[in-house]
C-alpha cells in the first residue's frame, strides 16, 4: 500500500499539487477540507481531471487533520493506492432528518457482499441523525460489520455541510466505502476523556434525537441554568459541555451526546443521536491533558495485536470539534500523541466533525460518539 498527501491552502493557485498525487496512480482519494472549497465547482472539476480513474470521497470539515497537525480553511487530499484490497464506492439520498435510517440501510445494501470486511462512512453534518444512520446501516449488514468514519463539520456553525463522491459535491446525501480483501487489515479506537460533573437527569420527554425535558422541565432552561454566562453562546457553546448517556439504571453506555441545535420556542434541545427515553443525562466537561490522554487510548487500542504489514498505513482521525474547542491552541497535541503511538510508517488524515462513527471502546457494535478521537487504521499485511 502506497500514500502520498498534499494540503491546498487556497484552492485556485495550489491544484497544481495534485499532480504530484496522480503520479501514484491511485485507486482512492480521501479530501477532507474547507466548505468553502467544496462549494467551489473547481475542487471537483480538478479532482476528476487528475484522477479520472480513482474514486474520491471526502466531506468538509472544522479543522483538518495532516501529519504536520491541525489546520485550518484547507483541502488535505490524500492518495491511496492498493497493492492487495479491493473496494466499492456507494451513495444514499438523504432527504430529512427523519430519513437518516432509511438512508443508512440504502448505502448499506448497495456495499452489502458476501467479501465485505469493514466500511468507511462520511454523512453530510447538520439535518441528519446519525445513530438513526448507523442503525439503517446495521440492519443491512449485521452488528458484527466493522464501520467507522463521520459526520462532516462547517468549522461549528452547523448551518451547511458537504460530502464528495466521484456523483459531485452534495449537501444531501452520505457515501461509503466497502473494503474487500483477505490481506486488509482494519482496525479501530475510539475515546474521549470527557469528566462528568452535576447530577444525573431523568429524560422525561424526547423523540429520537430531540430532547424536550429533564427531570419534568424543559431541557432548554435546564440546559442554561448549567451553562451560566456560556448559554449566551448557544448552540456553539453546547460543544463544551455535552451529554453523557446513562441507562434507566443509571449506568454509564459509553456514549456522549453534542448539542447541534436548540429551539426557544418549545425549550428542547437538538442532539446528535438518539437519546435513551427511559435514561439520564449528565453533563460533561474536560481539559487538554484529559483529552491527549483520550486520544492516546484510542490510539493504542488501535494498534493492538496489529502485527506486521506491508509498505505505509493509513491513520483516519476523526475527532469532534468540541476537543478542539476545549484544546485552544494545543489542539495539535493529541494528534502528535496518535503518530507517535502509531509510527512514523502510518499517514495521517482526517478531520474535526459534528459527530464520529464507531464501535465504542473495546466494543464490537458501531454507534454514533460525540466528543471522542476515533481512529480508522487502514493497512495491508505482509
């Protein structure tokens, strides 16, 4: 397996760069970039021209991800070319939010195998639910497929979000990628190192992913009353203080919930995923070094019982925009901690999303996570 990488800083005067790519003569390219870029008609118009017989996915971001660290307002393509694994590229219509299941089981059938061996998802960001995603998704293919990726990011406005296939750019629509191959080797990690505070909550009222009451009152003034001076900056300050999911019986599922939205007039709030009607919800905060800390985890269970592989591998971060919110300026750090724990033979990309997809912490079963670095390992064995 062979990787090169350019990063387009401004899209007119760098798509000379991705000359340097087609000499690789890829199968895949991933782009991960600036939404101002993906609206541009050029981006794509470019990518078909030096890449006419690869298959290019990607979606924006808030913040990409590259080896050198975190940047910003640019387009970080990566090429991909396979020496042993085969793949498919497949895309679903998403017409609403309550559409997101559908959806999923759409792209899923159209990836579903008998040879398939792990997935790679992106979902346009904002009118979606993306646990109802994945769900649609294992009702097609089984709760032991692997499948991981994101939701893509528009730098935290949550206005407008776009994902790339060989179709386009759209605003509409979600795209995977099936993997096939007896010599892939595909794992994944995924952890955040969130610290709970205040009570539990009882959700008293919700639909899927919309929260309208806790403990009896509007989630929205419960919400507020938390957040103090910071609920001035609603939804964007919602990013630094999510949710933990807890059972009826009060048990942590490992799961953490980013609030997209609000609504003044009824006082619910817009999660990400799927709430548990019959649980509760506590608040979550957290600092830089809990964060590397998370990321460190993920990333070394990544690599477990990895073995040897053939030529470079590839390491897909997607992590929330909430880390890199609460991280500042030191937001490079965790990714420095993933490649130094994952080598100097492993390529970086990805980027900083509304929402990650994978299995949870030493799990088997894929779900949406907020507020966690999750990590796709991409490589061939030897």
């Amino acid at each position: 397996m062979k990787i090169a990488q350019v990063v387009l800083n401004n899209l007119a005067g760098d798509v000379e760069k991705l000359k340097e790519l087609a000499e690789l003569d890829p199968q895949l390219v991933l782009v991960f970039g600036f939404t101002e870029h993906f609206a541009d008609p050029a981006l794509h118009q470019s990518l078909r021209i030096n890449f006419p017989h690869a298959q290019c996915v990607g979606c924006t971001t808030a913040g990409e991800i590259a080896p050198s660290g975190v940047v910003n307002h640019t387009s970080v393509v990566t090429a991909i070319r396979f020496e042993h694994t085969g793949f498919k590229v497949a895309t679903a219509p998403l017409d609403s939010m309550e559409k997101s299941f559908e959806a999923g089981a759409t792209l899923a059938s159209k990836l579903k195998s008998p040879a398939l061996k792990a997935v790679l998802v992106f979902g346009q960001g904002v009118a979606i639910n993306g646990s109802g995603m994945i769900e649609g998704m294992v009702s097609e293919l089984g709760v032991g497929m692997p499948i991981t990726g994101g939701l893509a990011g528009d730098d935290g406005a949550f206005v407008k979000t776009f994902v790339l296939s060989n179709e386009g750019v759209s605003t509409d629509h979600i795209v995977g990628v099936g993997f096939e191959g007896e010599k892939l080797r595909f794992s994944h990690g995924s952890f955040g190192g969130w610290k709970p505070f205040g009570p539990t909550r009882k959700v008293t009222r919700c639909v899927g992913n919309i929260l309208y009451e806790l403990d009896g009152e509007p989630a929205l003034d419960v919400y507020k009353r938390y957040l103090g001076d910071y609920a001035k900056d609603l939804p964007g300050s919602g990013l630094l203080f999510p949710f933990e999911m807890l059972s009826d019986a009060r048990e942590s599922l490992g799961q953490i919930r980013t609030i997209l939205g609000v609504n003044e007039a009824d006082g619910s709030l817009v999660l990400a995923g799927v709430i548990n009607p019959d649980g509760y919800l506590r608040l979550m905060h957290a600092h830089t070094n809990d964060l590397v800390d998370g990321a460190e985890t993920a990333a070394n269970s990544t690599i477990e019982n990895m073995g040897e592989v053939e030529g470079q591998a590839l390491g897909l971060l997607v992590s929330c925009v909430g880390r890199k919110l609460v991280m500042g300026g030191r937001v490079d750090e965790e990714v420095e901690a993933v490649q130094d724990i994952l080598g100097d033979n492993t390529v970086l990309c990805g980027f900083y999303s509304n929402g990650e997809i994978c299995p949870g912490y030493q799990l088997e079963a894929c779900s949406l996570h907020n507020q966690t670095m999750t990590i796709t390992y991409l490589a061939e064995s030897a």
